[in-house]
C-alpha cells in the first residue's frame, strides 16, 4: 500500500497558496509602503512585460524636464517645438527561490496542512526580509555580496540574480557627505571623510532638502501638489537626530501636541516635507570590521548611508505570482514546499542638465553620516 503524508493539491489550489505567500510576503516587507503604479511614486512598481522588438521586457520610463524657453507673442511656433527627453530603462529579473524541508513523521507528528501553514509564515517572511535588503542595497548602490550591516555574505546565491549586475555606486551629484562642523552637505564624498562628529542633525535635514531642490530632484507629489521626500535611517542614526536639540524642539512645537505628537509615539515624523523612517535594513557599518570596512579615515567610524529618495527613487519589476510546488523525500517520510518569485530592481539614471549634462541617480541621494 502507498502512503503518504501529503494531500495532493490541484493547480488552483496551488496557486492560492502561493498568491497567499506572496501577500503575506508583501505585507510584511518595508518597501511595500512606498509602491505605485504611477511615476509619483518613491517605488515604481512595475507589474507587466512591455512588448519590444527585443522581446517582453520590464520597463520603466523617465521624464526629463523641457530646456527650452518656449516662443514669445506671434513668434512661429511651428517647426520648433522641443521634443520631450524620455529614458526608457530595462530591469532585469530573474527568480528567487527557498525551501522548507520537514526532518521525518517521527521529528514532527503535525500534520501537513499545519507543516503547510508554518512553511508559508516562514518562507513568506524570508522572501520580505529578501526584497527589502535587495532593495535597500540597490537604493545604495552596494553590491549584494555585503549584508546591510556591512558584513560579508559567506555563501550566498543573491550576488548570482541577472539584476545584480545593474547595481551601481551611487553618482557623483548624488553621493553627498553631512560636515556637522561647517553645517554643510559636501558632494562627491566619500566614507573615508565622515568623522565621529558628523552625526545627524535638523540642520542636515534642512541641508539635504535644499540640495534636491536645487538639484531639480522630484518629489512625490500629494493631492494638494505639495512636494514630499522620504529619509531612511539606521536605528542608531534617527537616535542620534533624536537627540538634536534643534530636532526636539522642532517636533515639539511644530507637531501636533498631544499624546500623538511623534516624541511619545515613536511613529513616522512629517516635518518640512520629509517623512523620517527608521529601519535595520538601511545599509551601515554596524557588522564591518574596524579597519576594513567602517567610515573614517581610519576606517573605525560607525556610519550610515542615509537615503533621501523623492519620486522613481527604485524601479521594481514583480512578475506574475510566486510559484508553490510540494515533494516527497525518502519514500514521502519527509516533505519539502518550495517557493519562487520573479523580480528585479533597478535605481533609475538619466542625464541631469541641472548637474553638467552628467548622468546622475535619478531619485535617490546617498548621505554618507556618522552615527
């Protein structure tokens, strides 16, 4: 007689569990806030191939701002108008897969409907906690072989995605430095000028935002039209800003009083038009070695890559739903559930008239701090 602990599933019933993974996978992932259809948004979130002549292909679209001045009065028009700059850029995806493996019937008498459950709880916080570091990663311009702590992936399939190759430091008007002694954002930095004293600050912040306006750098745009940015920061690093004197005293006066003023709630800060998040995944130094891998000259400065990201700051390719297929092992003594998904990420370029005709980071600053 054949036994087994598995329930065959049919394909239908295959594909709830695996749209179910991918919800709750979404879900639970930090980045999923910030996704839209739309251009106006921090992540675009592209869903559908595009038709080309070089086959189905993810893309995502840029629109570069008009140069010229237009025609005064009854000047011809006709014959010169100005074309719009768009940049069509490709993502390349590719698919991303883990397995749960059950030890025996011995080791665990559930049964496979709860083996089932737990898998997906799992595998679906696995494949969130995945998406943000890639995504964070790529926002940064680090290579996927570092962990957001700084340390080195030991063995890892992640540098192996078609869309780590695209990964790209970030560009010279986008990769700046906080100088806490002269009160400035100092551009084309690198980590090896950040000292212990650069730590962030209100005045950064003012600092920062004024650099992308200048800079022409979008935000994403609310119903009223007002222009808002998004500030991501280490643990460390928002509790260093938290205990800016400028910083208290802005969010005390300026918020709203009351037990929902962000000093006792600890909840997403909007001041200025910047909304403050604080997340793990934001790339650092906390894991580096002291002398290889940490800011500062003498690379023993614990720093941040803040991230001060306005509108098409990351493209982010999510095609079709995440696969589930279930097997057998050693005569189904042991069962196995995998789970795949299709995706790619891509921190979209564009060539910046407002920075020398250069290609620049379309969305997205990099501010190498001290924390």
């Amino acid at each position: 007689m054949t036994m087994t602990n598995f329930s065959l599933l049919t394909t239908e019933q295959k594909t709830v569990w695996s749209m179910d993974t991918w919800k709750a996978a979404r879900n639970m992932s930090f980045i999923n806030k910030f996704l839209g259809k739309s251009a106006n948004s921090m992540v675009h979130h592209i869903t559908e191939l595009t038709q080309s002549k070089k086959g189905a292909r993810a893309v995502i679209t840029l629109l570069a701002d008009m140069e010229g001045d237009g025609v005064a009065g009854d000047r011809q028009l006709e014959g010169n108008e100005e074309g719009l700059k768009s940049y069509d850029q490709v993502i390349r995806v590719d698919q991303l897969r883990n397995a749960a493996r059950h030890e025996g019937k011995m080791a665990d008498q559930k049964s496979i409907i709860n083996f089932r459950e737990a898998a997906k709880d799992q595998l679906s916080y696995w494949l969130a906690d995945r998406t943000d570091q890639l995504a964070f990663l790529t926002l940064a311009g680090l290579a996927y072989t570092t962990k957001p702590d700084g340390s080195t992936r030991v063995i890892s399939d992640l540098p192996q995605l078609e869309y780590a190759a695209d990964v790209s430091e970030a560009t010279s008007a986008r990769r700046v430095r906080w100088d806490f002694g002269t009160l400035a954002v100092v551009t084309s930095a690198a980590t090896t000028d950040v000292v212990a004293a650069d730590t962030p600050s209100y005045k950064m912040l003012v600092r920062l935002k004024a650099y992308a306006k200048n800079q022409y750098m979008r935000g994403v745009r609310s119903e009223g039209g007002e222009e808002s940015y998004h500030v991501f920061m280490t643990p460390d690093g928002m509790a260093a800003l938290k205990l800016d004197p400028d910083y208290i005293a802005n969010l005390r006066y300026a918020q709203k009083r009351g037990e929902d003023n962000g000093l006792f709630t600890g909840d997403v800060v909007k001041m200025d038009g910047l909304y403050l998040h604080e997340f793990r995944h934001v790339p650092n130094t906390s894991g580096a070695a002291s002398g290889v891998g940490k800011f500062g000259v003498g690379l023993d400065v614990e720093g941040q890559y803040l991230l001060f990201c306005g509108a098409q700051a990351l493209g982010f390719a999510d095609i079709g739903t995440a696969e589930w297929n279930e097997k057998g092992f050693d005569y189904d003594n042991q069962q196995g559930i995998e789970v795949g998904k299709v995706t790619g990420m891509l921190k979209p370029k564009f060539n910046s008239m407002y920075s020398g005709n250069t290609v620049q980071d379309f969305g997205v600053i990099v501010c190498y701090t001290a924390v």
